[in-house]
C-alpha cells in the first residue's frame, strides 16, 4: 500500500491501473520490482560500486570525525592505515573525506 502511495514512484501505481501488473501479482512482488525506474538505477549504481571496490581488494576504511578535512572543512571521514616503512616506523594513516572525496595520508 505505501509503495502505490509513494509520490516518487508514480510508475508502479499506473502499470497497477492500467493492468500491466495485476493486483494478484502485485501482493507477490519484492521491493525491487515495485521500485522505480530511478531508484533501480541507483540500487544498480550501489551494486556496481560495492562490487568494483569488492574486485579491487580495497582495504577495510573505518569511519571517524577525528580529522578535518582541509578543503571544504568536514569532519565525516573514513580512513584506513598499513604500515609502508619499516616494522619501528608508525603506520601510514590514509584519510579520505566523505563530503567531497579529498584523499591525504599521514604518518
């Protein structure tokens, strides 16, 4: 009932109207095939780039607000650390910004 209510979604409420979907059809559907055509496409875009990042073998990123970002000056960022010197030399600590994907590494 509140996917047909849904004002972003006018797409399925006609398809019901019209007949293209019958209400025998309609009870049995899952939540992705009464989404709409934009929200398909973002659901899609999300599949595509969990799975790009998941192929890549991306290291594992925490999310934090201990650093600020130094170009537009938020603090919602993730980050992840590997150790690229030598075993007595800290860890090098890679800092992403969530806002506007400003990369920067300390150590």
């Amino acid at each position: 009932m509140f996917n047909l209510r849904d004002g972003n979604n006018p797409d399925l409420r006609r398809r019901v109207l019209t007949g293209e979907i019958s209400p025998e059809k309609l009870i049995t559907l899952s939540a992705e095939e009464m989404a709409s055509d934009k929200r398909k496409q973002e659901n899609n875009h999300i599949k595509e780039k969990a799975l790009f990042d998941c192929e890549r073998g991306l290291a594992a990123k925490a999310s934090t607000e201990q650093f600020k970002c130094g170009r537009c000056g938020q603090r919602k960022c993730t980050y992840y650390q590997m150790q690229t010197r030598s075993a007595d030399e800290p860890m090098t600590t890679y800092v992403t910004c969530v806002n506007c994907d400003n990369h920067w590494k300390f150590c």
